[in-house]
C-alpha cells in the first residue's frame, strides 16, 4: 500500500544559507516536477535516494512537495552539505517497491541578486578542496598561468571562465553529465566531457585563484528561449544539467555556465565565433536562463545510511538504489525503471 504526505516546503526543502525572496508577478513561472521509481530487484532488501529541488538564492523556490510509496520513506539532508534527499528502503519481503514524488517549483530567471557577504565558515567551506576538486599541484599551477597579469577579482574570474570555453569540448560519448574529476582533466589534457566536467573544471580552477565556488547540479524543466538544445520539458528522464556560481565581493554569488556554451557549439552545429554563441558566451557569463531548477552543491556527497556503499557518481543528480546485485544504472531509465516528467503551471 502506498503512504502518502505532504511536505511546507518553507520549512522542509529551504536550503541552509539563502531565504527565498517574494514572487512577483509576472517575472516567475512554475513548473510541476513529477519522479516515479518502480524498483524491480525481489532479492533481498533495496534503498532508493532521489535528490530534490532547493529553495536557494531568490531565483528559485519549492512551493509544495507531495510523495507517496510502498515503503519507508524519510526526508533526509546530507551532513555536509545539508542537500535535500528522499529515501526510501525495503525490507526483503516487501513488494511492490514504489516511489512517485511532485514537486512544484517557482523560479524566475537569474541575473543580478542582492549582495549577501559570506561568513568565514563558508568562505572556508566553498574555497576547500575535495577529493575530486583539488585545488592544489596542476590545478593551482593552471589557475595561477591563467589569471596571471590580471587585477581586479571580476577579470581574473573572467579569465579562467575564457579560458574554459576556449580549451573544453563537448564529448557526445561521455556517459551521462560526465565525472567531474577535475585533476584527471588536466593531466591527461583531454579537455572533452559534458557539463560535470566542463562547469566542475570551472569550479576547481576558481576554487584554487582562491574564489569560493561551487557546482549546482539539477535538471532542464523547459524549452529554452535561447538554443533548442539548451532545453528540455514533457519526458526530461535524460535532461540533467550541472552549473557553476562563483563568489565575487562586488556581487555575491556569480552565475556562470561555460558547458552550455559548448554544448551549442556541439548541437547548433556552430563555430565558437558565431555571433549568436559570442552573444551567449557574454549571457552565461553573470545570467542563467531558469528553464532549470538546482537539487543541491553537494560534491562528493556522502549518502545519508548507505555506509560503506556510495554512488558510482560524485554527485546526487540521478536517482541512486543499492540493492543486493548493486547499484542498477543511473545513465538508463529504462533500466533502472525510473521517469522524471515535468510541465509548466499555466499563470
């Protein structure tokens, strides 16, 4: 038998730093984000983890949530990021193994926002490196070659996010969003991945000129105003999408997206000189097109009751089961038997 819930929003998904700002008319739009999950392994006792969307920065805010499952379902955060996750576990009897979530998220496109400081926790917190965002050897040496005869901290931002889109590639075989491993990239030089590598490279290397940054990792929700292939809505199972925000005194949290400039490069079938991509590498430089909402920053997360078992990714932006053959693919939804669906709510 299905449990079923209701979750405020206000006081279960806001996120630990940021206070969502009032909507106003007419500039948000909402979205209604629906997961269902059909586990299909009766060997013995199975645990499911769904990351969910974030109420963060006054560009985005979860309105409601509703779910309802077969078994135990909880609402957890991760200890050290405080990301909001959904969990579900079986024992080995249980059957059916069932988890539908519907979310519904306002967001409004990001640009400018007010300027809130960081304390020295968190300027500490989001400049430290992580197993797989060093920020020390290459990365420091590559970071400093790259801002090196550049002054004020927006230039030097500036440079390592050029030098990203003039170095990187879309790579159409890399499985998924890619790995994020942001050392590998540089040793081996191939700079090819998708948006976990391209936007995590970002991260490391502003990480490591000494820029408190981070990755958001989500999921498109709609059709984009500007490329066709920066959107996605109905049936978006295959649709996530990373991002990288950057902390600059003068602005606060920075938003910045060089993988989706080379994305249409990819897709569009166009030169990185195009006018329309030189326009879009100016946008995604300070702006993100809200067709998307964020799960989490959670880099080399650590799941909450998993122990020793952790996620193939270093990042909770697919759904993530453990069961006794393992951890069925995230990258197929099909196999894993899972779909996430979403539409815009008519104003």
């Amino acid at each position: 038998m299905f449990r079923r819930g209701f979750l405020a929003a206000a006081s279960v998904f806001a996120a630990p730093v940021w206070a969502a700002e009032p909507i106003q008319p007419g500039t948000w739009r909402q979205f209604e984000v629906t997961t269902r999950v059909t586990l299909r392994d009766p060997s013995g006792p199975e645990r499911l983890w769904l990351p969910l969307a974030q109420t963060a920065g006054g560009y985005q805010t979860v309105l409601d949530a509703r779910f309802q499952a077969s078994g135990r379902v909880e609402l957890v955060r991760d200890t050290t990021y405080g990301a909001p996750l959904l969990r579900a576990t079986w024992d080995a009897a249980a059957t059916p193994r069932q988890v539908e979530v519907v979310q519904r998220i306002a967001t409004s496109d990001r640009g400018s926002l007010p300027m809130i400081p960081l304390t020295q926790a968190e300027r500490a917190f989001w400049t430290a490196p992580q197993p797989s965002v060093p920020t020390d050897g290459i990365v420091r040496e590559t970071a400093d070659r790259i801002t090196a005869g550049y002054s004020t901290p927006r230039e030097r931002l500036r440079a390592i996010y050029d030098w990203v889109v003039d170095t990187t590639w879309r790579d159409p075989d890399t499985p998924g969003c890619g790995y994020g491993d942001v050392k590998s990239m540089l040793e081996s030089r191939k700079f090819g991945g998708k948006c976990a590598d391209i936007n995590s490279l970002m991260v490391g290397l502003a990480r490591a000129a000494g820029f408190p940054a981070r990755d958001v990792y989500g999921i498109r929700v709609a059709e984009s105003r500007q490329f066709p292939s920066l959107g996605k809505s109905g049936d978006i199972s295959k649709a996530q999408h990373c991002r990288a925000e950057v902390f600059l005194e003068d602005a606060g949290w920075f938003p910045v997206d060089p993988a989706d400039v080379r994305k249409v490069v990819l897709e569009q079938k166009l030169p990185l000189e195009h006018p329309d991509v030189a326009a879009l590498r100016e946008r995604l430089f300070g702006n993100w097109e809200m067709n998307w909402i964020g799960y989490n920053s959670a880099t080399d997360i650590e799941l909450p009751g998993a122990g020793t078992e952790q996620p193939n990714f270093a990042f909770l932006m697919y759904p993530c089961a453990i069961t006794a053959k393992g951890q069925p693919n995230a990258l197929d939804p099909a196999g894993f038997h899972y779909e996430i669906a979403a539409r815009e709510i008519p104003a």
